[in-house]
C-alpha cells in the first residue's frame, strides 16, 4: 500500500470539497481517503489517499487533464505539495 498525503490551499472550501468527493468517485486506484482543513485557515486542505501500489498512485496523479481540473476546481496549483509514503506501524490509544 502507498499513502499519498496532498498539501494545498483551495480559493473556497465549501465549494471544492463537493467536487473532489465527484471526482474521488472517478478516480480509479483510489482505495480509501481522508480530508483535514486548516482551524485557522479553512481553504487549506490536506489529504490523504491509499492506493494499492506506488504505481496505481503515479497512474491517478499522472492522469490527463488532471491539474486542469483542479485548477477549476479552485485548487491553488503552486501551493500542492504531495509526498509518498509507506505504512510502517499504526497505533491506537
């Protein structure tokens, strides 16, 4: 499994979040996500999204069109930052 964590700042939150859930139901290889916004900066995002593969997760980033739409979508493209990483150890209290 590959978890890729999405750090990147929206024009507007409450009108993003429905279109990623649209697109989050298209996009093939994504396995699970989680969304988190800023406390004190509502239009910053992160997210995570759990592929099967390092290779299904370059696949769904790597898609045509894709940063154009997120740039409809609002998504401030100079800000996303994304990195890859690997499950080692979950823990729960």
């Amino acid at each position: 499994m590959t978890t890729a964590l999405i750090l990147f700042r929206v024009a507007d939150y409450e009108a993003w979040r429905p279109r990623y859930n649209d697109a989050l139901e298209s996009t093939i290889g994504i396995k699970s996500a989680h969304i988190w916004r800023g406390e004190d900066d509502p239009n910053l995002v992160a997210v995570t999204e759990v592929f099967e593969s390092r290779e299904a997760a370059n696949a769904a980033f790597s898609a045509p069109g894709l940063q154009d739409v997120m740039a409809a979508d609002g998504v401030d493209l100079s800000s996303v930052q994304v990195e890859f990483l690997e499950d080692t150890e979950y823990i729960e209290r």
